[in-house]
C-alpha cells in the first residue's frame, strides 16, 4: 500500500525516544546517564542550570573529564557567569540540539535535577501572563531594602506549592514568582502545566530514589569532596561576581559569608550541607508531582533499568 510523505513522517517522529534522568542532588543520576550513553551508543543533554557555567566546577559537582570522555556531554560549563541566560533560551537551544541530533540516532539521553529545565524540553514553558512592571520594581527595593527574608515569608503565604518548590535563595525566581502572584491575584503554581507543546519525539523518564538518610549522607561525603578539591579557591577567585544571578546558589553564597567575616569556615561547609538537604527536599518534592517518572532505587543494577528501557521503547 502506498504511504503518503505525512505517514512516513508521523512513523519516522515515533522512533525518537529521550531518556530523561531525573532525582535529587547526589543521587547518581550522573553516572546511570553514562552508562545509558554506553549502552545506547549515545550523547547526554545536561539540564543541570548550575553546571551551564564554565566558570563554577567545583561546587556544582560537573562530571570528571574521565566521565565526559567516556560519553559526549551538552551543556556542561558552555556558557559564561556573565551571559544572561535563562530557561526560555535553554530550551530553544536544547531542541536545536535534538532535531540535529535525532537525524543520526533514535535515543537521547537527557539528565539533571533541574526539573523546570527538564520539564521545559519535554513540555515546553508555560504561559505567563503580563504584569504591571512597576510590581517587579517595588519587590526589588525591598529586597534591597529588608532582605530576602520578609519575601519568602509572602510567598510562604500566599503560594505555599511554589515556595516548596523553587530554590526560595534564589532572589531572581522569588521576585518572579511573587511578582506573577501579586500581579494577577493568582498563585504563581496556578499557572504551572497550562501548555503542553508537540514534540517530535518522545520521552521515558526514569527517576532514581533513596531513604532520605542515604541521600543525606551522599550529600554531606560530595561537600566534603568539594571541598578537599578546592571550592574555597574557587569562589574566592569569583568573589567580584558575588552579585550575579549565577552565583546566588548553594554552595557559593556560603563562602562569601566566610569570606566577608560572618561566619567560620566550619559553619560555612555545615551550612552548605544543610542547604543542599533542603534542596534536595524540594527536588523531592517538585519530581513526586510527576506521574509519569519510573522510579528505580539508585543502586538498582542497571540491566534492570535498561531491560525496562527496552520494553517501553520501540525502535
């Protein structure tokens, strides 16, 4: 029977899978990427926005050299702490990535914990609307004003699913969040899965899990590695950048506290253990939400994981 050029088209679009890792911090998503990238003869797209910066190694744990050798990765360390980078770029970067790609394989890999980075891959971003500017400038002077602090509390209460999920530190996503809140008398997750964009290809995700204790400890050993490699170097030699979007995360903002006397070096690591746990709980918490993850235990042996691969994709 002869088949139009739309039918060869629409079959050809279903051979295209992304395999997308997902879990919390230290868990082991890095490695199971690679050895998927093995398996798959394939290439790994990090959604990792803490790694997209060549400046910050050390402290947002990018793979060894060893580990990329062994398997292509993107968007590790391709862009500049300087850059004005965001999700929206990201994600009409990354699909540029897999239309060229998929013309050349059938299976991708796609691994990191940033779940609104990952979420906009697969799904797109959602929609937004527009909100009085003059909102976005008055949460500024009071962040400049009163701190951080008194705007968590605001979004505490009045959107509590937002400020489980997002990294409540980061002052550019509090302010965005609240000023969306604030701007449209709606809760900024009441936005959240409104738009789900087509995709040529289609995605199995795999998540991996542990006992909250096991990821904890796995947390507390990678800072103390961190540290034994340098991270107090490191973010001491960005120390002029300290204002930068970039470098208002975990790991960093701690050290310029030491650094600026407020703290000792002892309570910086220990504040930096503590704020990756609550990060990894808000991971936790944005990944459970996804009815569509297949959870496996982060020691799962991987012909397991790569056996349910097989059965769910058709190639």
């Amino acid at each position: 029977m002869h088949m139009s050029f739309g039918q060869l088209t629409f079959k050809h679009m279903l051979k295209k899978h992304l395999i997308s890792v997902v879990g919390p911090t230290a868990i082991g998503k890095t490695e199971l990427a690679i050895r998927l990238g093995e398996y798959f003869h394939t290439e790994i797209l990090s959604c990792d926005s803490r790694q997209f910066y060549s400046e910050m190694k050390i402290g947002t744990a990018v793979p060894s050299t060893s580990e990329m050798n062994r398997v292509r990765h993107h968007f590790i360390q391709t862009r500049s702490i300087r850059e004005d980078y965001n999700v929206g770029t990201f994600e009409k970067e990354a699909l540029e990535l897999l239309t060229e790609k998929f013309k050349e394989t059938d299976i991708f890999i796609m691994a990191g914990g940033s779940g609104l980075y990952a979420d906009a891959v697969i799904n797109g971003l959602d929609d937004f609307p527009e909100v009085d500017p003059e909102i976005r400038t008055g949460l500024i002077n009071e962040l400049e004003t009163f701190g951080l602090s008194p705007l968590q509390e605001r979004l505490k209460s009045l959107d509590s699913n937002t400020y489980a999920r997002i990294d409540i530190q980061n002052k550019q996503r509090l302010i965005r969040a609240l000023e969306i809140t604030e701007g449209t008398g709606r809760p900024f997750s009441s936005f959240w899965g409104k738009k789900s964009k087509t995709r040529d290809f289609e995605t199995l995700k795999i998540g991996l899990r542990a006992d909250r204790e096991i990821v904890y400890d796995r947390i507390n050993r990678r800072v103390d590695v961190m540290m034994d490699l340098g991270l107090l170097d490191e973010v001491r030699e960005l120390s002029e950048f300290r204002s930068l979007n970039a470098l208002q995360t975990v790991g960093y903002r701690e050290i310029f506290s030491f650094l600026d006397g407020n703290i000792s070096l002892e309570g910086a690591i220990e504040e930096i253990k503590k704020n990756t746990r609550r990060f990894a709980k808000r991971q936790e918490t944005w990944f459970k939400k996804d009815k569509e993850i297949n959870w496996f235990e982060h020691d799962s042996d991987i012909d397991v994981i790569i056996n349910f691969i097989e059965s769910r994709i058709k190639i």
